[in-house]
C-alpha cells in the first residue's frame, strides 16, 4: 500500500531488478482484485520481461491521480512457475517540492557547497 499526500501533483509505480517478466497492477481503494481481470484502475503489462512503470498526474483525465488517497500495488508473475526476483518503487512529487516558473522570470533552489 502506498498513501499518496493531499498535496502530491504525481506519483510513479514501479518495478526493477526483475529477473523474469511481471505485470504491475494498482489500485485505489481496497480490497484488490484477482489478477488477469479488468477490476483493476492501472496496469502495466508490458513484455518481453522488463521493468514496469505507471505514472499518475493529478488533473489527467486519463491517468488520474487521486491525492489522498490510498494505492494497492500488486506484481504478478506472468510465468508463475519460474521463481522470479523484482522489486518496487513508488515515488511522489509534492507541490510544495516545484517552483512555478513565469516568462522571463528565472529561478534557482540550487545550494553551493565549498
């Protein structure tokens, strides 16, 4: 379970490191669904075996994120006979970590270090 901040413009799901192909699911709200079936609200799919990535942006009409809210991940094995390593990420970007930028207007959050 991930639990996206109020304030969150974006959230990443994530699988790397796999060893062998897995599909990545997610979810708000619970309980999850089996997998394989159309009850889920994002999937990653891809193949052949390789990393999964779904991304949520708050105000997308396609891949709404919901801030606030509760997200189920699950990572399913395609092949569920072959042992398989992977591991997930879910990551956020909150408004209060972006600066607006305005034409003509520049900035710089960049420290130096001596």
């Amino acid at each position: 379970r991930f639990d996206v901040s109020p304030n969150a413009l974006q959230a990443v799901f994530e699988t790397f490191g796999t060893t062998n192909d897995v599909d990545l699911y997610i979810r708000s709200g619970f309980p999850l669904p089996p997998p394989a079936t159309n009850r889920f609200d994002f999937a990653s799919t891809n193949t052949p075996a390789g990393d999964e990535w779904i991304g949520l942006v708050a105000g997308d009409t396609n891949r709404l994120l919901r801030p606030g809210t509760s997200y189920w991940i699950a990572v399913v094995p395609k092949n569920p006979l072959i042992r398989i390593s992977y591991q997930v990420r879910a990551t956020q970007i909150l408004r209060s970590e972006v600066t607006r930028l305005a034409n003509g207007v520049s900035a710089c959050t960049a420290t130096t270090v001596v």
